[in-house]
C-alpha cells in the first residue's frame, strides 16, 4: 500500500522554521497500531491523518507515543495539504471532525486561521515537583489540560532548561510556560515529555489556554504570540467567546510516498 505523506512546517513563513508535522490523506482508515507506527517512524511531534466525508474530513493526531485529542500545528498542516498542495477543496474555509468535536479552518490571505475551543485555566494546587522540573519558580501556576506556568519576563523563559525526566512525571499532559514578550503580546514553551515530546516548537493547542489567560490579563481580544523554542514561530490569535482564532503560515518541505504491506 502506498499512503501520500507531506511534511509541512506550520506557523511559519519560512522553511525550517516553526513546527513540521506529517500529513498522511488516507481513501480509509487504517488500524491504530498501523497509524501510530507511522507516527513513530516519523518522528515528528505529530503526524495527522484525515479521510474524506462528506463536504467535510475526519482528522487525527498522532505523536510518536500516543493519539491526541487535539492539535493546532498538524491541523494547520492539514489545510495547507487539502489548500494549497494538492487542491481538494476550494473556497474559503475547510471543517474537520475530531475528538474535540467540529473545526473549521479559514485561510485569510496567505493565513491559514484555526476556529478552536477556548480552554482557560483555572487556579490549582502544584507541588514544589513542578517547579523542581522546570528548574524555576513561576509567579503562578494554573492549569485547563496541562499546566500552566507565568514567569515575569520573556528572558525567564527562554532561559529554562527544564529536566525531562522528573517533567514526565507531573500529573498533567503538558506543561506551557508563558511571560510577556518584547516584541509581541506573549511568548510561550511548551513541553511534554510523558507524551513523546519533550519540547514542542510551535503549539496550537496550548493557544487554546494561552489565549484566554492573555486576553483576560491584559485587556485585549486581539493578540500577537510568538513560541520561543529553538525553531520559533509566530501566531496571531483572537478571543472569540468561548473559541479562539488562531493564525498562522505553512510551507512544504517534502512530499513523497509511504510503503508498507497490504
């Protein structure tokens, strides 16, 4: 069976930049154990597969470990795929069917802007493990899905050089670390270790708490994010009640085919 797959650097402008996923078009799908060994042999912190139904498409999220129930990066990926490279759809707005239920994606000029749940943290109760992990003190911790840890500068965050292995170990499926940004409204992190991703480099997700927590914070619907890992990346977000807009770019680095048995 030959299966298309294309890797994309979503929520950049640029190659090499931003966080590439895998985008595999599936006629159907294929066993979990099948799509998660793709996911392993790539690599990457995620790779998504989407089927055909209807005006609409299934999509999925796999990282090298587990199926997630969402992703901002690969969905992003996805509708470049669908767009740009291979033409499936036209008009200006695609939908997808996934675990977090209905997601639309509009491209806006050369952005490809996801519709997203909102997911705004709530004050919690951490122990001093979190901290020990980062191998830092936030001002304050809150959490939705994963955690999420404020530090007062952009300079705080880029410095953090967390500990992996005790990092794993926290009861949460991440950890986003966030500060105000020199140039830009915030600047995030974003590490799951547990998950089979120990740094991601550009997140989608974790815009869906990030944006609720800056927008409450500093007063503003409309916010421009960078996520300062090694690679980088640049969002553009709005709050839209209980959904957020997140923005982004895509270029393709690769396409080819996969072989593997009937």
């Amino acid at each position: 069976m030959r299966i298309p797959i294309y890797q994309v650097d979503a929520f950049t402008g640029e190659l090499f930049r931003g966080n590439p996923a895998a985008i595999c078009p599936l006629d159907r799908w294929l066993p979990d154990d099948v799509l998660q060994s793709i996911a392993a042999e790539n690599n990457l912190s995620e790779t998504a597969y989407y089927v055909a139904n209807g005006d609409a498409y299934d999509l999925r999220w796999f990282t090298p470990g587990v199926e997630v129930d969402l992703c901002g990066h690969a969905t992003l990926a996805s509708a470049h795929v669908i767009f740009t490279i291979r033409r499936e759809k036209s008009g200006a707005s695609i939908s997808f069917r996934s675990k977090s239920g209905d997601l639309k994606v509009a491209r806006q000029g050369d952005l490809y802007a996801l519709d997203f749940p909102s997911r705004p943290p709530e004050p919690c109760r951490a122990g001093s493990a979190l901290a020990e992990a980062l191998g830092a003190k936030p001002e304050q911790i809150l959490a939705a899905r994963d955690y999420l840890c404020v530090f007062s500068s952009e300079e705080e965050v880029r410095a953090l050089e967390p500990n992996m292995e005790k990092l794993a170990r926290i009861d949460r499926f991440a950890t986003i670390v966030t500060a105000p940004g020199r140039d830009c409204d915030f600047v995030s992190r974003f590490f799951a270790p547990a998950k089979g991703v120990p740094e991601d480099p550009v997140t989608g997700s974790a815009h869906c708490t990030l944006i609720p927590y800056w927008s409450m914070r500093l007063g503003k619907t409309s916010l421009h994010a960078r996520q300062c890992s090694k690679r980088g990346g640049e969002l553009f977000c709005q709050m839209l009640g209980d959904r957020v807009s997140i923005a982004g770019r895509a270029v393709k680095f690769l396409e080819g085919h996969i072989e593997i048995p009937d």
